[in-house]
C-alpha cells in the first residue's frame, strides 16, 4: 500500500509523493501526471528557466497561455500566466519538502 505524503497544495494543484513507490504525483485540473524521484528532477531542470512570456500564444477565448508539451505529441498542458507562475511555485515547494522529508526519514 501507498505511503503517501503531500509536498505542496493549493486550490488547483496538489503534488504528492509515496515514498514505497518512489513516485511524485501532480494533481491538476483533471490531468496526473505521475514521475519516478529522477524524472520528476529532470522535468524542474527542463522547465524551471522558462517564462511565460517567451512561450505565450493566444487561446481560442482569448486569453495568453502557454502550451507546454509533454513527451506525447498528442497531449500539452495548457497554463494561464497564473496556473503558470502558481505550477512553477508549487513544484518548487515539493522539491524542498522532499528534500525534508528525505533528510528526516532518511
């Protein structure tokens, strides 16, 4: 069984970790996204120096987004400037408490 513990929460995200798996999971608006311990470092390192601003294109309603690809073509994550700055803040405050929790439990 899962032995989970959340690294970060907010209204529309929730990261989670089981320690027996080894996995992180992103909760968003309908969509998992799950990553081994390794994975889920190396998607920080890929996406941390991005900004909204060099990326951003134009919804069908109008609104600035950024479309993020994931490693299917057929899937991409859509973000608002603030989901953006509210995904990135978040995955910033897991990786610490991860790091925590590594250190306590370790």
């Amino acid at each position: 069984m899962c032995n989970t513990s959340i690294l970060a929460q907010s209204q529309n995200i929730i990261i989670s970790q089981c320690k027996n798996c080894k996995v992180l999971n992103i909760w968003r608006a309908g969509v998992l996204m799950n990553f081994s311990f390794e994975q889920f470092d190396a998607f920080h390192s890929a996406t941390k120096k991005l900004h909204f601003d060099d990326f951003v294109e134009r919804h069908p309603n109008g609104k600035d987004v950024v479309i993020l690809s994931t490693p299917f073509p057929d899937i991409s994550l859509v973000f608002t400037r603030d989901e953006w700055q509210e995904f990135f803040v978040k995955i910033d405050e897991a990786l610490y408490m991860k790091r925590v929790y590594e250190l306590v439990h370790y």
